[in-house]
C-alpha cells in the first residue's frame, strides 16, 4: 500500500482523470468498495442497518455511493445530512430509489431522531470530512461531533478515507473525532493517519484500489509504503514437502551475557519460530547450563569470556565456526564491556582463523592460526551491538553488504547524534536518511516501525501497541528477521516480513493474557505460531 501526502493524492487523482478514469468514476469505485468493505467485515443478518454522516464534500460522496451499495445487498440504509448537499444531488435520488432513508440536522427535534438512528444501527460510516481538512474545526462541526459523543454510537464506526476532524497531512486532530474501528482509504493511505495523535483514532487500515492506470507519473515517485498482510502473505517463505533442515539455512546468534541471558534466549528461538532450519547459538561459556535447558533444539558455540562477557579473543571462536551459517544476529544481551566492544572489531575487521585445529572442546577446536579472510555471512545488528558499533570509526563501511540494523529510538540516537526527539518528530525521514547513508537497512523500532532501504524506500508497519513497550520485545525481533534472513530472504523483506509478524504477535499477545501491561516479550514470542498460521500455504 502506498503512504502519499494530501498533495501526491490530489496529483494522483488529477492524472488518473486526465488518463481516463473521471472523478465520478473515482467516486464510484471508492463507494463500492467502501460497502465491499463493510458488508464483508460486518454483515452479519438480514436486518444489519447501516447510517452514513453525509457532509458536503467528496467523502460525503462516497458514502452515498456506499449507501445505495449496501442497500443492494439487502442491508437497511439511512443518511444523515450533517451539512447541505448541492440542490438536485444525483448520488441522494439515488439512495432514495434503493430505499434509503434520510435525516436533515436541523435543530433539537433532528437530533432526537438522530439519537434513534444511532441506537438502532449496526454500522456508521463517517463521512463528514474528507482528506483535505485542516484545522481549526468549525465551530457548528465541532458541536456536532461534540453531541454526538456524548450519545450512544453504533457498534461498529468506519471512517470513509479518513476520520473527520484529524489533519492527514500532520496527523494533528480536533479536540473531538469519531473514533474508528476501520478507516477505508481510497487508493493510498494517508501520511498523517500513521502520525499521533490522528492514529489514535485510524482503527485497522482498508485500501480502496481505485483501478487507476498502473504508469500514473506520481506512482513513480513514491518511496513510502505501508506493509500489509498481502505483502507478508507473498513474501514469507514457501516450505516445500521435500525439504530438509539445509533448506531454510542456519541462523548464528551471538547474544548474552551475565546479566542478561533471557536475551539470548528469546532472539535464538524466535530464529526458530520464523523458520530457520537451524540455530547456532554464540554465547559466553557461562551462560551454556542455563541456556541449554531452555533451547534443547539450538547447537551451541561457547565463546572465551571475561566475567561472564564476551572476550575479544572469542572473535576467532566465532569466526571458525561460520561453516554453512547463512545468517548472524549479534547483539542481543552482550552488555557495554569494552573486550566485546574489541570482539566485535575484530570480527568486522574480518579476523582470520587457523587451518589446523588445536586441543579438545568448543574452544580448542577453534584456535586456528591466522591465514585467511573470513567474510561475514549477512548481519542482523541489534541492541547493544549497535552500541558497539560507534566506538569503530566508519562501521557502516565494514558490516557485510545490505546488513540490518534494528534500533530503538534511543539507540538511534547514539548512532545518528541526534536528539530522541528529533528522531521522533520525522521518523520516516530520518531512518531514510540514514538507510541511504549507512548503505544499509534501518529498522526503527518504535510505534509504527518504520523499515528503511538503502535506496530510499521507506516502510511503515501501521501498528502502535503498548504491549509491545516492555523489555525483551526488541530481541524477539531481532530473531524473526535473522531467522528470515538465514531462509535466504532478501534484507528488506526480511525487515518488513519480521516487523509485521512481530507487531501482529504483540497485538495477539493481548488476547492471551487479557491486558497490555500483562504482555511480557515471552507472551509475543508464544503468539507468534499463530500469526504463522494465517499464512499457511501448506506443502509445495
């Protein structure tokens, strides 16, 4: 799905007129689909009634349209004139031969015969104010919307294109909005619906395909993308029936330390849970006794610690254990220590490792004498390994094309020097801006995760949920997307495909435990299979 501004879809709906596809064709096609929409989400009997708020505008349009639609499929339709419609309005003739009643607002008596219609309904379509508002709300609106919160509103309320009274450009909102449960954008979703405080009223997000000419000038040009489930559906990876553990590749998570083992454990089974064939686990030796109660199915790879965190002289461990990995997460739980700090230099820098293997064990097995290069196979770099990363001058030219890199806004700071804020304020721009610098992917975690390319392409995963706001939830996507990168997926696609997934389980996570301060990263990682699920192409 495309993410435009208020001006990209005017320009878009300029072109596709002047190609062919008129306005009022537009029209047409945002309402039907806007009652495709509903009666597939909704439509429960045969007496589902649904009221539109009808204002003057083309959202207004649209919903009448959608009326006239639904009246079709059997449902009962009523309209609300919140402001006047042009004299002779063709599209309200219309809804009155399907069957449609109407309602003018014009004082007290309207508004208890509004309050029935609102009692009685079983869908309000929102479609009051269109993409075009900006504020300040108009003080007869703002009374309105104002009255009608106060009043029992249907059960269901579907915001057509956007819902009336937020800013779709800046995401502000008016100090009163008509919460959605379903916002039904025509054609691209609006920049501003993914912006607070208006997404606090968006709901799910529907796009509207308007069947616009595929090589409309403006499409081009846009570089934001909102990732949606049909993305996810066509880019997880397929699991053939002939398939063996080699087929979906080994992931290498070299995570932990003393103080933080769970790390550890949630990324190297979330690689798991995504798919990957096999995990090797790079852990301080320490760590070994606890770790392997929890994941009996990962191989492990004990690296020389000092105190229980990673030791620089752990590099030629982890690099002569590099055979048929296809991935490697590093960061996870490391901890700040500068000898990890020392490893992780060493390891970019692409320490050697010995031809002839010396001793007994995970460690002797590893002491190799320095003789040739060993390259990286693709990086995930995550937490404190990011942290690591700016103590090495130009690292970004010495990760393995196309890493990952998964921050917090937090950690983003400390990679970009800016201030928190100021990553906040612009979150696409500025993980695009970095992406294109770093020449690598930038996943910047945060509500409305934002996945940027080295090309500029910017994605947004439209999902903002407190139960994702709590320790260990990071690690867990980190392991999603290793676990996706070691199956053979593009860098990209494995971010977009990871964010989503992992933002879907956050979400599932709340039905589980029941609140979303009760969402521990453990609970997201059990939700996981079931966000799988959805996805299940079966055997190829």
């Amino acid at each position: 799905m495309r993410l435009v501004t208020v001006a990209e879809m005017r320009a878009i709906e300029k072109e596709g007129n002047a190609r062919g596809v008129s306005y009022a064709e537009m029209m047409e096609r945002a309402g039907t689909g806007v009652a495709r929409i509903v009666h597939e989400l909704f439509n429960r009997s045969a007496h589902d009634t649904v009221t539109a708020l009808v204002g003057t505008g083309n959202n207004g349009g649209d919903a009448l349209v959608a009326l006239e639609a639904l009246a079709s499929l059997g449902w009962r339709a009523r309209a609300i004139l919140v402001r006047p419609r042009p004299e002779g309005d063709s599209l309200i003739n219309r809804v009155e031969l399907a069957g449609g009643e109407f309602l003018t607002l014009n004082g007290n008596s309207s508004w208890n015969e509004l309050e029935t219609w609102m009692h009685t309904s079983d869908v309000l379509l929102d479609g009051i104010l269109g993409t075009g508002f900006q504020l300040p709300l108009k003080p007869e609106l703002e009374g309105i919307l104002s009255r009608l919160l106060e009043i029992i509103l249907p059960p269901h309320i579907v915001a057509v294109d956007c819902p009336s009274g937020v800013d779709c450009d800046s995401g502000e909102a008016a100090p009163v909005v008509l919460p959605a449960e379903v916002t039904i954008c025509m054609e691209a979703v609006k920049v501003g619906l993914l912006r607070f405080p208006a997404n606090n009223f968006v709901g799910r997000l529907e796009v509207v395909d308007l069947g616009l000419p595929s090589d409309i000038e403006v499409f081009q040009s846009i570089k934001t993308f909102v990732v949606s489930a049909q993305d996810v559906e066509r880019d997880i990876p397929v699991r053939p029936k002939d398939a063996h553990k080699g087929t979906f590749g080994t992931a290498m998570v070299v995570a932990g330390s003393v103080n933080f083992t769970g790390a550890a454990a949630l990324a190297g089974e979330a690689a798991y849970r995504i798919g990957a064939g096999l995990v090797r686990m790079a852990v301080p030796g320490p760590l070994h006794a606890v770790l392997s109660g929890l994941l009996p199915e990962v191989t492990w790879v004990l690296l020389p610690h000092e105190m229980g965190m990673i030791a620089e002289e752990a590099a030629d461990v982890f690099l002569s254990s590099l055979e048929r990995v296809t991935a490697v997460l590093i960061g996870p739980g490391l901890g700040l220590e500068q000898t990890t700090t020392r490893f992780i230099q060493r390891i970019l820098a692409g320490t050697q490792a010995e031809s002839k293997r010396e001793g007994l064990g995970f460690l002797g097995s590893a002491r190799r004498k320095l003789h040739e290069i060993i390259g990286l196979p693709p990086c995930v770099i995550d937490a404190d390994g990011l942290k690591h990363l700016v103590h090495l001058p130009d690292w970004f030219n010495k990760l393995p094309a196309e890493s990952i890199l998964t921050p917090h806004p937090g950690e983003m700071s400390v990679l970009t020097g800016l201030e928190i804020g100021e990553i906040q304020a612009d979150r696409i721009e500025i993980a695009r801006k970095f992406a294109v610098k770093w020449g690598h992917v930038v996943v910047l975690k945060g509500a409305m995760t934002v996945i940027a390319s080295p090309e500029g392409n910017a994605y947004v995963v439209p999902v903002a949920t407190a139960a994702l706001a709590r320790a260990g939830t990071g690690d867990v996507l980190a392991g999603l997307i290793v676990g996706l990168r070691a199956q053979g997926v593009s860098a990209v696609t494995s971010a977009k495909v990871g964010a989503w997934i992992h933002a879907q389980a956050g979400l599932a996570a709340i039905d589980l435990v029941g609140h979303p301060a009760s969402v521990l990263a453990g609970d997201v990682l059990a939700a996981v299979p079931e966000i799988m699920r959805r996805f299940d192409h079966g055997s190829s």
